[in-house]
C-alpha cells in the first residue's frame, strides 16, 4: 500500500533527521565546549529553511512531487553520510576540529535546505495518495507519525551516543534515513497540475497567499501547523541546553572524582 510506504518514509527519515542533530550538537559540543556553537547549527538549519520555503514551493508545485521528495532524501541521507563521517573520532584528530565543525556546519545547511523541498513535496503528496475524504485521517496520522519520530529519534540517538559511542550513533541515524529513503522508491509519479497560462512566480505565490487567506478551513490547519513548530522549536532549544549542562555537569562529576 502506497500510503504505507508513504509513513515508512515519514518514520524513519524524520527519526534519522532528529537523531543526527542530537549526535551533531553533542559531537560538536564535546569538541569546542562552546554553547554559541550549538546556536550556530539550530541557525545553520533554520535559515534556509525559512528563507527558501516560498521558491522551494513555487518549484515543487511545478514539478513531480515523487522527484521532489526523492531529491530532498538524497540530500538528507548524503548530508548524513557526511556528517556520520565527520564525528568519527580519528578525523578531527587528522584534520583538526575548525574543519570538522565546518564540515558538520555545512551539513546541518544542507539539511535545512533539503527541508524547504521535503515539506511541501510530502504535503503535496499525501493529496495524491489517499482519497479526498481520508485526507483528514491521513494528515493527521502522518503529523503524529511525525511527531512520534521526533521525539524517538532523539531518544536512540542519546542512549546510543552514551552506550556505544558517537560512531555507532551516526552508523545508526545514517540507516534510519536510507530505510526511510527506501519508501520513496514504492511511491508512484505525482505529476504537477496543468496550468492553462502562464504566470510568474510572484504571480503565483501572491495568488497562493489569497487562496489560503480565504479559505478558513485551511488558514485554520496552517495556524495549527505553525503551533506545531512553535512546539517544536522550545523542545529543539531545550534539546540544546540539555547538551551544555549535561556536559558541564559530566566535567565537574569528573575533577570531583578526581
């Protein structure tokens, strides 16, 4: 079933996704003990996918959503690939940790762009998916499905990192994202809709804002939605200052014990 496949997608990219940030930020941290730097990677991730959300999804509309999706889990599992590479130890004892906190910078951006076309292309194509009148059910299966991986990852990724290592940890998420990418292989074409004019792309994206202006149902969804990442975005922060003080409290359990 295509709408499974869709889910499996959802799982476990999103579950990769969250868990390499949590191994990022923590690799990151034990490398500078600088919290600015864990503010660095939530701007590295938030940036372009703020600012390239509005063209990202003026292109989606014209494209292939399956294309869509399955360029941005290209990105994602590549940038995990290289981040999985880059917290192995010996490498920042070869090339020194200014280059793998760059590295690790630039993967995060990646992940934040592959972002401004993964949202849309999902959105989109769940539409295509299901029937319209379990499109309801469908949203809101695949938005617990969703936030279920968010915290899950998370989850893995710590008691992995703390168990067996940063390195087991990356291996982990790296394989999250490919069983995740598996499931766009089992979606079918969801070609764009015929336009009968042609129009630019501020043509279009202003037309789309009056759409969703007045149309309250969907205005109503949008507002809801953007609860969800107001939601998500204490819970990141928090993530993050869970990283310093844990780390600071580790420091000073050590010099205690001497």
């Amino acid at each position: 079933m295509e709408f499974l496949a869709f889910l499996q997608l959802r799982l476990f990219v999103a579950m990769g996704w969250h868990m390499q940030a949590l191994v990022v930020s923590w690799y990151v941290y034990a490398l500078t003990h600088d919290p600015l730097m864990l503010a660095l990677i939530g701007l590295a991730e938030a940036v372009p996918a703020i600012g390239l959300a509005l063209p990202m999804g003026y292109v989606v509309d014209k494209m292939d959503k399956r294309t869509g999706i399955r360029i941005a889990v290209v990105m994602i599992i590549s940038s995990g690939v290289a981040s999985a590479f880059l917290v192995q130890p010996w490498v920042a004892v070869k090339f020194g940790s200014g280059v793998v906190v760059a590295g690790l910078l630039a993967m995060i951006f990646i992940n934040g762009s592959a972002r401004a076309m993964y949202s849309p292309s999902m959105f989109t194509a769940l539409g295509h998916i299901v029937p319209r009148d379990e499109i309801a059910r469908a949203s809101a299966l695949s938005s617990s499905v969703w936030q279920g991986a968010m915290i899950a990852g998370p989850l893995l990724g710590g008691l992995i990192y703390g168990i067996y290592g940063v390195g087991v940890a990356a291996i982990v998420f790296v394989c999250l994202m490919i069983l995740g990418g598996i499931g766009s292989l089992r979606l079918t074409p969801k070609p764009p809709v015929e336009q009968t004019e042609r129009r630019s792309m501020k043509q279009d994206l202003t037309l789309g804002i009056r759409f969703i202006f007045s149309r309250p149902v969907i205005l109503y969804w949008k507002r809801l939605d953007d609860g969800v990442l107001i939601v998500e975005a204490p819970y990141k922060e928090c993530r993050t200052l869970h990283v310093v003080v844990s780390g600071r409290l580790w420091r000073l359990y050590a010099r205690v014990l001497g």
